[in-house]
C-alpha cells in the first residue's frame, strides 16, 4: 500500500424485514439459491435487487446475548444501491410470488403484517407487488437491461 491509498471497509448491502412497513422497490437482477441449509436445516433463495427507494429496521448482533437486537434507527434506501434480501425454501408464499417477477422486472416487496402463531413467535407477514404498466405487461426496468417480450416470455416459460 502507498501513502496515498486508503481501503475502507466494504459492508454487505442485505436487506432485513426488521419491523412492519419494511420495504423495498427497484429492479429485480438475480436470483440465486444457497447450496447449504441453514441452522435450521433450510436452504433459502437469494433475490438481487438495484434500489429505487426503501426502509427497513435492520438489526445488530449482541455480542453478550448473541440474540439480534433491531436498530433503534431506519435504514434509508437510496437509488441507484444494490441490495439483497433471503428468503427460506420454508416460505413457499413469497418464493410463488417472487416467480411471477422476472429479471429486469420493476417490484416491491413489503413487510405488512404481524399473526400470532401457536408456536409463540408471530409470523412476518410479506407481501410481493410486481410492477404493470398500464396495458397489464411487466414493468420492465429499460436502463437496466433491454428486456425484450420475448425474453420476458422466456425468463417466465
């Protein structure tokens, strides 16, 4: 390293659904699936996302606890960012959802609801909005990509 070079940390840009209201809107780049279970024996899809806006609670890990304590401020979403946020192969609801939205594709994906559950922990309850235009066709990030019909067809088939 010279004098002249510095070398900041560089953090990973995931995206949490911290506390009701959470969202996110942008474009939808990738989707990829972990090859290793989780520590409760899940594999979970991982969505790419390029950021138009968004907020969400994100949490920090207690060191002491080793429990997730959620930050006492929202993190604010700035265009043009990319994030990306996981889902558990557990959580059919939203991986069906999530299909109907193809790569290039404009969406939202937003935190509405907390449900009791008998198990003691209530579920987060997700919500995915695809983006139309006002024919009813995908709204497709141009800037993006150049997805044409065509490959839309073929991303969906």
């Amino acid at each position: 390293m010279t004098k002249n070079e510095t070398y900041d940390e560089v953090k990973s840009k995931t995206f949490k659904f911290g506390g009701v209201g959470d969202f996110i809107k942008g474009t939808l780049t990738d989707v990829t699936k972990t090859t290793t279970k989780d520590s409760y024996g899940k594999l979970s899809y991982i969505y790419s996302i390029l950021a138009e806006e968004g907020t969400f609670f994100g949490s920090t890990k207690n060191e002491k606890t080793g429990k997730y304590v959620i930050d006492a401020e929202a993190t604010i979403v700035k265009e043009g960012e990319d994030y990306n946020f996981f889902i558990s192969e557990g959580k059919g609801v939203v991986i069906g959802a999530m299909k109907d939205v193809a790569i290039g594709q404009k969406f939202m994906i937003k935190f509405t609801d907390l449900k009791p559950t008998d198990k003691g922990n209530d579920a987060k309850i997700i919500k995915v909005f695809a983006g139309k235009t006002a024919d009813g066709k995908p709204l497709m990030n141009k800037e993006w990509g150049d997805t044409s019909e065509a490959q839309y067809d073929e991303l969906t088939a």
